[in-house]
C-alpha cells in the first residue's frame, strides 16, 4: 500500500516538473510576431477611447497597433522598462507605452519632442490610453 502512494507521489512530482521545463521552454509572447490591427496617431487613439470607450475596447483590447506621435516624456518604470509619453497637438498626454526592455538602447535616440512609431499591444484607458510590449517601428 505505502509502495503505491510513494511510486504515485514520485509519478505526480515527475509530471509536475515535466510540465515546468515545457512552460520555462515556450517561447514568450511578443508583438514583433502578432499581426497588427491599425495604424494610428496618437490622438486619434486617445479621441477613440474618449468618445466610446466600450467601442473602442472591442476595437482595439488586447490587439497590437502601431501608433505614431510625439514623444512628451520617457523614463524608467519600476521594473526598469522604458516608458513613453506621447502628447496629443494640444499638449496632453494622450497615450502611455510600457516599452519592452530590449528596446532601451533604440529609445537612447529619442527625446522628448521628437516623433515616433511604436509597435504595441492595447490595454486599455487609464488616465491615457494604455499600451504594452511596445517595440520602436522603423
């Protein structure tokens, strides 16, 4: 009796790290790969969000976009991403980009002010519209 819970516990700990090594071994999502949505400008994004944001979700949640626009700040995150602020005409924040980390060495070429297209995946409104995993375009 004691044999067979043992030989099940050992069956049970060999199937659990068996399915581990798999998930260390995927590869991990990115956006590089994913087919994109849309190509749009920072306002218009942000003016899709504002002016039907049930709409907007359905459109554009959990989907990859391109988005163009004006860098207003960029830093560090917590975890040590970059972040992206770009401004809509009228000077506001518009929309959000947690960058990949990769990416670092690309965004040392970008200040604020200057232009750019992000590659990104959409999570959403915030304060500003929310994208992740972005990665510089062009």
């Amino acid at each position: 009796m004691i044999d067979k819970i043992v030989k099940g516990l050992i069956l049970i700990i060999a199937l659990f790290l068996i399915g581990y090594i798999i998930v260390l071994k995927m590869p991990q999502s990115n956006v590089q790969s994913k087919e994109v949505v849309a190509e749009i400008n920072a306002q218009d994004l942000y003016d899709e969000f504002s002016s039907d944001e049930q709409s907007a979700q359905t459109k554009y949640l959990g989907k990859v976009v391109v988005v163009s626009g004006v860098i207003d700040d960029k830093y560090e995150d917590e975890n040590g991403s970059p972040v992206l602020i770009l401004k809509s005409p009228d000077g506001e924040p518009a929309v959000l980009i947690t960058m990949e980390s990769n990416q670092k060495g690309k965004l040392a070429n970008y200040n604020p002010g200057d232009q750019i297209r992000v590659k990104a995946q959409c999570s959403g409104l915030l304060m500003e519209v929310t994208l992740n995993k972005g990665i510089v375009e062009g």
